[in-house]
C-alpha cells in the first residue's frame, strides 16, 4: 500500500525578506517611484529597491521636507498615493511636514520610515520615537510591521486607507531588522482599490428640488478626490442649471478658469463682489471643499454651525459632514460619483437665476486686472504674462507667502491638475512640488513660484533637479523680509519691525551655481526676455525677481497696512 505522503511535495517555501516583499507590494500597488533621503535604518529596502530600477525610480533629495512634499505633490497631481522614504528620528521629524501637509489637503500619501530594531525598542535607542504617538493626529493610520510576513497585508491597507473615504497620508514603521529577517515568501494582496460612497436617489432627488425652489443659488467645488471626467461632469452640470461657480482655496484648476461660469476662488484675499455674492446666495452647493478655514475667511463668511443659506454638502468623509456646519442636506460621496448624478440633472424650466453667472464672470474677470504697486516690477502684470505665455497644460506650483497672492489672483488655471499649493500654508512647498510634477510629467512645463523665505526652506533640491535631469522653472519673488508676517506685524504692532527682516543671496547666482540658468529682474520690461531664455536653455532655471517691501499685497501697500494698524491701535485705546 503507497505511503499517503509519497506525492506531497518536501520543497519548502521560497526564501525572502520583509524588504523583498515590501518592493513587491509597491509594485503590486502600481508604484512608479519613490522620493527619499537614505539612512541606514532602510538599506535593506535601498537594496531590494536596487533590483527594481526599470520599474521604480528612487528620486533621492537633500532634505526629507522636500521628499515627503515630493511625495505629498504626486498624490496631489495623480490621485494614487506617493510614496516617501525617510530614516528614523531626525528624518522621519523633518518628513512631518508633508504628512501634516498631505493631511490638511486631503492628499494620499505613504510615508516608509525605518525603525530602530525591534529588540532596541522601548530604551530610547539611537533615534528612536514612537511613530504611533508622533503621527496619531496628522494621519489617517499609523502602524509598525514587526513580523515581515505581514508585510503585504500592511501595504495592502495603508493603500486602501490612503485613497478611500477622505484621502489622507499613511505612516508605516519598518524596524530595520524586520527588513532584513529572512521569511518564506507569501502570497500577497491584489492592487487596491479606492473605496467611494455614491449618492442615494433619494438626496439627488432632494438636491434637484432645492435647486428647482431656489432664486439665487451658487456652487462651491474643490477638495481632493476629484478626476478629469467628474470634472467635466460638473462642467455639464453648471452649464446645464447656469450656475455660478466658485472653486475652493488652492483647487483652482477643478475647472477651467475661463469658463463663462467660473466665479472665482474662494479662499484668502476674497474677491469682496464674490464674497458678497456667495453671502446673498440662498442656496449654497459645496461639492467636495471641507469648508475649512481658509474657504470661509476665518470661519466669518458663514454662520455656525447653521448658516442662512440652504446647504447641501457632500463630501468624501461622513466625519466632515457637520463638523462646523451642519447641511441641510449632506451627502457622503466620492467626487466622480456625485459628479456623474449631478452632470444627469435637468431643469424642468428655465432657471430664474439665468443670467447670474455672466455677472459673476464678469466680475472675476475685473477683479484680476492688475493694479499698480509700488517699485519697477508690476508683479500682476508679471503674472498675466506667464498666463499667455505658459501651454495651457503647465504645471504650476507654489508654497506660501504675500507673493502667492498675485498667482492666485492674476493667473488663470485651464487644466484640470495644474495648481500645486498648500493648502495648510506650509512654506518651503513649491519648488519640490514642481520637481515631482515634472518627474511624473516631464512632458509638460513646470514652474514654482517661492518668495525668498520659501524658496531657502527648500532651494537645495536644485541639486535633485539637476541630479535627475528636470527642467523645471523657478520664479523667486525677493523682497528682503517674511512679508506675510511683516505685513501682519505691522498691522497689529504698527512700526514695530522685529524678526522679519532677510539677508538673502544671489538667487541667479546661486542657481548658476548648480549649473543651472539664472536671470534677475528688477523692470517689468525685463520679465519676458528672461523668461524666454529660461526656457530656452532646457535645464533647470531660476528667475529672480525683486520686489521692493512697501509692494505688501495686490490690494495694499505696507504703508497702508501700517495705517490701518494705527488706527486700530487708536480705536481700541491702545
């Protein structure tokens, strides 16, 4: 009689290791390419990631803010989690930034960071911290992998968790020697899959009757989550109702800014005609935006948590929903889902509010005619030049500062996924922005535009432009102080200048000095010469401009920002 065991295989499992099988699942998930700062607390991964060149690329920074804004920037322009990876302790606190950064913009994210080993943990060994404490109120999920054996289950949820619901950043903890324990080879997930709720038929039938019963209404869109096509649906849905249209603080590339409906942004430095419209508005649409600070000017452009306009809120995340305003209809929703119910809605008459968007277009497009201010360099008209002169297509980036105001103001965004900025306000964002979308569309123009102070907090990765050959253009609006902080200060402490001021060096010099191109301009005239050689020379490039500090904001001086402090001050008896 034949032993029951005879055919039963002895082989045993193929041998591997947890950094083997974390490469894998990137790959698995779709992953092209990573940002990161090396240590040795992942070489294990470096080494797995080594074999892999021909399908992921290793983009390796000076600075672990500029990978994890690398990283946050590819979640932002493609909707698939970009991946960073950051050694532990020093790395992983200056990687925080684009994970508080990723979680404020709703942007997917993974953040890979190497781990003590396990049998350190616990003493406060070299570099150690708990992840799980660190990051617990700026990520959608924190954990670390001790048996490599889970290692795709791991990876198989922090991308699930990343892209479903509201979108957000993950943070996963890999101890450096679970990298490289040898393990059996285990099966692993299939790709992820982004999980979106869609709207009942009961609420788009509540929806199309409160639009129906409405005499001035208004929609709000933006957010994250957001698609080409559900785009386009809600291009069909607002020329379908005729409904003016603004677009949320920094998604002002949701829909094409010369649409004859487009109304403006919504966010800081409100056109005050558009603040005022949104005020009369009696129906409020917001399609996707949090409605979060700077939306609604501080919390002041609406009642809370009951506003007076009739609002219907959908959005990604049940948790948003009432958070400060409670709707009147809220609807939990991915934004493709919503979009394409909505694009299918008719009104059954002619709306009587028809006309209401050629105004409100109207009043945009004055609103972003620039005005003069002081010095040789017109910034605004600087910035309708660019508007003519970039492909429709480009890609443009920002931090934050004064300077950004004028970008948001004068430019116009024609495609969907062109406007890179942050919407927690976080400097030093811009110029890794740009070098990620250009890594990931290397086709299309890109430009970053820094302030002084923001382009220092990050001016080292023109090495990495250089390194991985990205010809990406950087426009630096040098005014010698943090104007933003100057201009509050001088508001509320009129005429007491203290820790704001800059010495700064020379920004085309300092290009050159990578090899890239570099230009300074300090005439208006002088503008489009430099940038036209800029383009021209095919590498990175950087154009300084030079402002003078009394040019605070489009809307005013610092003089007059002084002003207004000291009658403030006077005001209150101070």
């Amino acid at each position: 009689m034949p032993q029951l065991n005879d055919s039963i295989s002895t082989s045993t499992p193929t041998p591997t290791t947890g950094a083997r099988l974390l490469v894998d699942a990137l790959l698995t998930h779709g992953v092209e390419r990573v940002f990161c700062v090396p240590g040795e607390s992942f070489l294990a991964a470096l080494d797995a990631l080594h074999d892999e060149t021909a399908r992921i690329q290793t983009i390796v920074c000076r600075h672990e803010a500029a990978a994890a804004n690398m990283a946050e920037a590819t979640g932002k322009l493609t909707g698939r989690p970009g991946i960073a990876f950051v050694t532990r302790g020093p790395g992983a606190t200056h990687a925080s930034i684009g994970v508080h950064t990723a979680f404020q913009d709703s942007t997917p994210m993974i953040l890979l960071i190497g781990q003590c080993a396990r049998d350190h943990l616990d003493r406060e060994a070299f570099q150690e911290i708990d992840y799980r404490r660190m990051f617990g109120q700026m990520a959608k999920w924190v954990a670390q992998i001790d048996d490599p054996r889970r290692v795709p289950e791991y990876l198989s949820h922090a991308f699930h968790a990343a892209t479903s619901g509201r979108p957000g950043p993950v943070v996963l903890s890999l101890p450096e020697d679970m990298l490289s324990d040898p393990c059996p080879a285990v099966p692993g997930a299939p790709a992820y899959q982004r999980v979106a709720a869609a709207p009942a038929n009961a609420q788009i039938e509540r929806l199309q009757q409160l639009l129906e019963q409405a005499q001035r209404p208004m929609v709000i869109a933006g957010g994250s989550g957001w698609t080409p096509e559900a785009s386009a649906n809600l291009q069909r849905f607002i020329e379908h109702w005729q409904l003016p249209l603004g677009l949320a603080f920094r998604f002002q590339d949701t829909l094409d800014n010369e649409h004859p409906n487009y109304a403006g942004d919504v966010g800081v430095g409100i056109n005050p005609a558009l603040a005022q419209r949104i005020g009369q508005a009696d129906l409020l649409l917001a399609l996707g935006p949090r409605l979060g600070e700077a939306t609604t000017a501080g919390y002041t452009l609406f009642g809370i948590p009951k506003m007076k306009q009739t609002l219907v809120h959908v959005h990604q995340g049940a948790e948003e929903l009432g958070r400060v305003y409670a709707a009147d209809l809220p609807i939990v929703s991915g934004m493709p889902e919503i979009a394409e119910r909505l694009a299918a809605l008719r009104p059954s008459t002619p709306p009587v509010w028809a006309g209401h968007a050629d105004e409100a277009h109207r009043a945009y497009l004055e609103w972003r005619t620039p005005r003069p201010i002081p010095g040789e360099v017109q910034l605004g008209e600087i910035i309708q030049q660019l508007r003519a002169r970039l492909p429709l297509d480009a890609i443009v980036t920002n931090g934050a500062g004064n300077y950004a105001t004028w970008l948001h103001r004068h430019f116009s965004y024609r495609h969907f996924r062109s406007q890179l900025a942050p919407t927690s306000g976080a400097m030093g964002y811009g110029v890794p922005a740009a070098i990620a979308a250009k890594a990931q569309h290397p086709q299309r123009m890109v430009v970053a535009l820094a302030g002084d102070g923001c382009f220092m907090m990050a001016g080292q990765e023109l090495a990495t432009a250089m390194q991985y050959g990205l010809a990406v253009l950087l426009i630096v609006v040098n005014n010698g102080h943090f104007g933003t902080i100057r201009m509050h200060q001088e508001r509320h402490y009129p005429g007491r200048v203290h820790g704001t001021g800059l010495t700064n060096p020379d920004f085309a010099a300092f290009a050159r000095s990578f090899g890239a191109h570099g230009e300074t301009v300090e005439h208006t005239a002088e503008f489009l010469p430099a940038f036209e050689r800029a383009v021209a020379a095919q590498r990175p490039a950087l154009i300084e401009i030079r402002l003078p500090q009394e040019a605070s904001t489009p809307a005013a001086t610092l003089e007059q920002v002084r002003e207004q402090g000291r009658k403030m001050r006077a005001a209150a008896g101070r």
